[in-house]
C-alpha cells in the first residue's frame, strides 16, 4: 500500500508495505537493561488449579509480564517522568504520524571519561531546515550488541544540555534515542536534560515525549522519514512502544 504526502513544498510517496522497525523486543531473563534492575520475567501463571503452560498440559499459555519500560525495552515517556503532573504518556498524542529527522553522531570524550553528544551548527541547520517534528538520534559506533547491551554501572553516552535546548528551541515535540537516557546514569538525580526538553518548570511541553532504548540499523540512512510512533494505552509515565519508520520517496 502506498500512500503520498506534503511536506514543506515537496511531495512524497510512501511504501507503507517497507516499515523500519526501531523497537527492541522484550524477551524472558533479557540481558538488554539499565538501572540495576533484575532482567525481565515472563512466566507462566501458577496455582494449585491450573498452570499456564501449554508444554505442561496446560489447553492455553497463560503468563505474567514482570518488566520495568525505563529499564528493559523500547519506551516512550511524558512530562510525567519528572513531575507531579498528570500526564501520562497515553494522553499526549493527538496524533501518531509525523515527520522524523534520523541523524548520527560520535560520542565526544571529555576530561572525566564521559562520552557526550553534541550537535554542530550544521546539525542544527539539518534539523531547522527539514521542518521536522522529531529528531531520531543514531549513535556510533552502531553495533549489534547494543540489542544485548546491559547498561548500569557503564556510563553510557548522553546528550549535551545546550544541544537540548536547542533541539526543543527549534521545535522538536519528539526525542528518540538509541540509549538508555539521555541524560548521565549518575548526575545526582538532575536529569538536566528532561527539564530542558520538556521545559520543566517553567515553560511546560506536556505534548512532547522522550523515546529510549531504540536501535536504528546501519543500513538505514540519515534523513527525512515518515514516522509512526504509538506508546502502549498503559496510564503511567512511560510506556513501551515500537516506533516505525518509513522512507519518503520523492514524487
């Protein structure tokens, strides 16, 4: 199936029969993780009456979901991550499609051994000058085992604030990223980066979200994308969700 779009004065067609998923799977004792969480569980359910278990007699499997969307999989946060407000995930979209920005970087080290990620003026202007409504962030090196990849206690990369600011400044609603956060597994809890996107206090984006623990392959190319983002219909502050990509085809 095909359809066509407008975007700024150029017209594109979508192959809606190509998706590119950028989700992670949740699986059973996944090594995938952060935030010194216990890997995932996904078991059956157990009584005296009945086990949810076909390969154990059982006429239907039946299981019990044990995960933590922050720590385990692909996931998709609102305003209410770091606040009291009340705005789960589940309410802020009014709508599931827009046009997304993938772009890669290189992690900068600095002088304590943390890898930041920073955006040049050019990065800047790619992203002003496409008029898109999200920006995927693709981090290199991109190898597979991020899939796998067990983050605590590895101070994985993050973006720099000023970079933040200026990605919410040039009107990006929404953030994906191939890492855990996009703030420092340890900075005393300030989450710098969260309150900027969101402008929290102050200037509150209720309508924005902050997508983590997406991968984006290496043969997919930075550029412009239609894409599909719809966080699971759970009442909380995040959500596990599978964002889809989809290449736009010139007219």
């Amino acid at each position: 199936m095909k359809i066509e779009i407008q975007h700024l004065s150029s017209a594109y067609e979508v192959d809606l029969d190509e998706p590119i998923d950028l989700s992670l799977a949740l699986e059973n004792d996944s090594s995938l993780g952060a935030w010194y969480l216990d890997p995932p569980k996904i078991e059956a359910v157990r009584s005296p009456e009945f086990i949810g278990e076909v390969s154990e007699g059982s006429p239907v499997n039946f299981r019990n979901i044990h995960f933590n969307p922050h720590a385990h999989t692909t996931h998709t946060e609102s305003l209410a991550h770091i606040s009291t407000e009340d705005i789960p995930v589940n309410g802020i979209f009014s709508k599931f499609h827009f046009i997304a920005l993938l772009l890669s970087f290189t992690p900068k080290m600095d002088g304590q051994g943390n890898q930041i990620i920073f955006g040049s003026d050019y990065d800047l202007k790619r992203i002003l000058d496409s008029g898109a409504e999200a920006l995927i962030i693709r981090t290199i090196p991109n190898e597979s085992d991020k899939k796998l990849k067990n983050y605590s206690h590895a101070n994985p990369p993050y973006l720099d604030l000023e970079f933040v600011k200026s990605i919410r400044d040039l009107g990006i609603d929404h953030l994906l990223i191939d890492l855990p956060s996009i703030d420092a597994e340890e900075d005393g809890g300030l989450l710098l980066g969260h309150h900027a996107f969101w402008g929290f206090p102050n200037k509150l984006r209720p309508h924005a979200s902050i997508s983590e623990f997406i991968f984006v392959r290496n043969e997919v190319e930075d550029g412009l994308y239609w894409m599909n983002l719809v966080p699971a219909n759970i009442k909380n502050d995040a959500a596990i969700s599978r964002p889809i990509l989809y290449r736009l085809n010139p007219k």
